[in-house]
C-alpha cells in the first residue's frame, strides 16, 4: 500500500476508525496529515471535529478542516433535499470529491481511509444484492493512482470494526461515539445488521466473503469484463468524473452553493483516457 | 422500582451491577455477581457488536462482573456514507 517516505493523508471523521488508522500509520512511522470535513449535520460535525481536533492537538499533527457551509455554502441536509437524494448519498459525493482533491493538491502519495472488514463485506453484499457491476470491479483494497484521481488506499480492511474500536480504548484514543443522526435506517447499517447475523451462527463468514471475492471473483468484474466510462475533466473545478460537469458541481448548482476553486495544475487533472476504478464504491 | 424485561432501572442500589449504554443514554442495573455473557444475553446483545469496557479497559467475554461492577457497553457497530 505504501513506500518508506510516502506522504499519507488521513480523511478522519473522528470515529474509532479514522483515527485508529492515523493512529497505527503514525506509529508505524509514516508522514501522515489529516483531513476533517465538516458536514454541517448539527451536534453530530461539530462533536466529531472536536474529537479529530483533540487528537491531532495532544500530538501535534497536521489537520486540515474543510467547512461545507463557510466554504461552500451548503451542508449535508440542504445539499440532500436540493438534490433529492439520501443523505448518505450526498455526503459520500462531497467527501469523495474534497478527499480526492486535497489529496492531489496537497501532493500526497496516498490518500487513506478507515474502511474496515465489516464496512468492506457490507458494501459487498450490497453491490452483489444488485449487482453493480461497475462497483464491484472498484471494491479492492487498493486503488492505484491515474485519470485524475490519486491513490486510494483501505489499510484495515482485515480488521473488525470491533478491533478497530477495541484498539482505541486500549490505546486511550477518545473519538466519536454517537452515530450519525442522518444515517439512520440506512442500507448499509441494513447489511451490516445482516452480516453480523449469519456471522454469529458461521464465525469467519464475513472474511471469506470479502477476501474470497478479492481472491477469486473479482476480476470478472474489473475493466475487461464490465462497462467502463472514460474520467474527463469537469468544465468548472477540473475534477475528474463521468459527464462535462462533475458530480459535486452539479450538487452545489442545485444548493445554490459557491464553486469550488479551479485545479492547482491541470497537469494532475488532465483528461485521461484509462478507466481507474475510482469514484463511489457502495450502495450504502 | 422500575422494572424492563426483568432489569432494574437506576435504583442506584449497593450490590448490583451498573450498566452504562447509548442511543439512548441510559443506566441499568442488575443482580450481581453476573458473567458478561448471560449480561449480553439478558440485553439481547451479540458478543461481536459491542465492547465491554471497566475503568478504561477492556472487559474479556468470560469475566464475571461483581456485584458492585460499574461497566460501559458500548457498541462497535458504525455506519453511513462512503469516503471516511
């Protein structure tokens, strides 16, 4: 996943995942900063930036906040109703277009997430449930950098989220503990649910799925054997994506929101013609 | 004394083992000394989806809580868009 020296940015949301992951990457010796985006979701962001905060303060680290209402004029609420979509939905977007781009701004030779074995097989049976053939050839541990996009990488995805929770408290990371009010009855807490059910009557399951789908089925769902889409360059911020405009511009044009500034150098944004795998990976 | 599905519900009583749990906030307490599995059973909670956490540390599944044991359940389950 990672070079001796590479720069790593940590996108923390504040839960025992995120900050498990800076935690380790850190103290496996890795130059690693941080990237909190506030949603706007009441208590929720607020409580969640305080806790990302306490712990890049009591060690010194680099955390960068990016506020969706002062920076874009839009929160997560707002930004679901104007677009009439899920919540989730409309945060994954967000997150997935700032995380990518401070990554490549920032020049950093990985961008991490704390997406764990639980979140992984969850996903999976999501986008096995409808088969979502271009989803199922993204969901790989790895996503190399090209087309725009920068590198992607899962660290723990063979840990349990009960691990990952268990190594907070042990290591004494305090992080947030309340769940999001807006993912509420969402499908992927659904799945989860679900998993953690045939999980307790066959111990292993969920590991088998996810790795024997990494080790066996997923190259029948990679780019020779599913539809893929060419990235071009969105015609106002220069991101990669699938249409002139991307996904988080058309957001901000239906919330009424601020643009967000053009590309340090279209020489990381330029129109590419391979097909990564980049972009959503669940149907959550 | 309040009385859920055979829990008693901050009676604040000596001998009894406090149960501290989330969304909702709440305290229970219940007749101890108890194993933390018959405590999650009687909670209808599976070993795997939450921690069992005393004085700042990890309780193992096999422990018996005595009866003046003050523990956190807290739950490990977590959820929502995609791009943590």
């Amino acid at each position: 996943m990672f070079s001796p020296g590479d720069r790593i940015l940590v996108a923390v949301s504040g839960g025992k995942d995120s900050l498990a992951l800076w935690d380790i990457l850190l103290e496996l010796g890795y130059d690693v900063d941080g990237l909190f985006v506030n949603l706007g979701i009441g208590d929720y962001s607020s409580d969640s930036g305080h806790f990302a905060w306490k712990f890049a303060e009591a060690r010194g680290l680099k955390l960068r906040t990016i506020d969706l209402r002062s920076e874009f004029n839009f929160d997560i609420p707002a930004g679901s109703r104007a677009a009439r979509r899920a919540p989730c939905s409309v945060c994954g977007l967000s997150k997935r277009h700032l995380f990518d781009d401070a990554a490549l701004r920032g020049n950093y030779n990985a961008l991490a997430t704390g997406h764990n074995l639980d979140d992984e097989a969850a996903v999976l049976l999501g986008n096995v449930l409808r088969w979502e053939h271009e989803y199922l050839g993204r969901q790989r541990p790895v996503l190399q950098a090209g087309g725009g996009f920068p590198k992607k990488v899962k660290p723990l995805v063979r840990l349990a989220e009960r691990e990952t929770a268990a190594y907070c408290v042990l290591r004494g990371i305090e992080y947030m503990l309340e769940e999001c009010p807006l993912a509420e009855g969402n499908r992927h807490l659904a799945y989860k649910e679900a998993l953690n059910g045939i999980e307790d009557r066959s111990p292993g399951v969920k590991h088998s799925f996810y790795f024997g789908f990494q080790d066996r089925s997923l190259p029948l769902f990679t780019n020779d054997g599913g539809p893929t889409t060419k990235p071009i360059s969105c015609e106002r911020c220069g991101a990669s994506g699938n249409g002139q405009v991307c996904a988080f511009c058309r957001l901000l044009e239906r919330t009424g929101g601020n643009l967000p500034s053009p590309p340090a150098s279209v020489n990381i944004r330029g129109t590419k013609s391979v097909a990564n795998g980049h972009g959503g990976n669940r149907h959550g | 004394m309040l009385t859920v599905a055979g829990q008693r519900v901050i009676a604040g009583r000596l001998e009894m083992v406090r149960v501290s749990l989330r969304n909702p906030p709440r305290v229970l307490e219940f007749d101890g000394p108890v194993a933390v599995t018959t405590l999650l059973t009687k909670l209808d909670l599976r070993r795997d989806c939450v921690l069992v956490i005393r004085d700042g540390t990890l309780v193992p599944g096999d422990a018996m809580l005595e009866a003046d044991a003050e523990v956190e359940l807290r739950s490990v389950i977590s959820g929502g868009a995609d791009g943590r």
